[in-house]
C-alpha cells in the first residue's frame, strides 16, 4: 500500500517520508498540527517537471474555495496566501486526512 501523506511530530521528521516518495516518484505530502483547531499541510512537487506555478495555482483556489466554505477567520490564512509557490495552507482538524488524500491524488494526476 502506498504511504500517501505522514504526519510530523516531534518524534517524526520527514527525511524518511521523503526518500520513500523520490524513490516512488510520488508527491510529498505532510501534515502537522499548528494549534487546537488546525493542522498545517504542505506538499512539495519541485523535483517533477511540471508547471509549479498552475498547480500552485489550482490548490491556491481550491483552498480559498474551502477556506469560504468552512468559514476560516481571515487571519488564520492571510498569512499563507503569499507564498511565492502555494504549498502549505491550513486546514480544520478532522480534514486533515481526506485532504490530504484527496491532495495526493490531485498531484498524482499532474506528475504522471
């Protein structure tokens, strides 16, 4: 079965999760808790020759989606709407997992 995101903690850094998804060729997805309400996902795609900047992009806009629909105060994403490349953004606890699932997959379909 393929290891789709891992989550980080103290315990747990990512060096692991990394090597497997380059030796898989698969995107790299994780997940760490940033507060009581929130978990913080990132993913990174730069070592696939891909338009970073399109799907950057497309999570960018699903993200704003999902951030009015959920009602997300302003200042808990304001600040991760900079971002040069949109690869981090936080979601609500108990989404953590079907995002960053259905993130995953969406990458998947992009790299291949």
């Amino acid at each position: 079965m393929m290891i789709k995101f891992i989550y980080l903690s103290i315990e747990n850094d990512a060096s692991d999760h990394w090597n497997y998804c380059q030796n898989h060729k698969i995107p790299f997805v994780t997940v760490k808790r940033i507060n009581k309400t929130y978990y913080e996902v990132f993913y990174d795609i730069t070592n696939f020759k891909v338009n970073h900047e399109e799907i950057s992009e497309n999570i960018k806009n699903i993200f704003v989606s999902y951030s009015e629909f959920f009602c997300l105060p302003f200042y808990e994403m304001d600040s991760y709407l900079d971002q040069l490349y949109f690869f981090r953004f936080p979601v609500k606890e108990g989404h953590q997992d079907i995002i960053c699932t259905q993130l995953f997959e969406f990458l998947l379909k992009r790299i291949k």
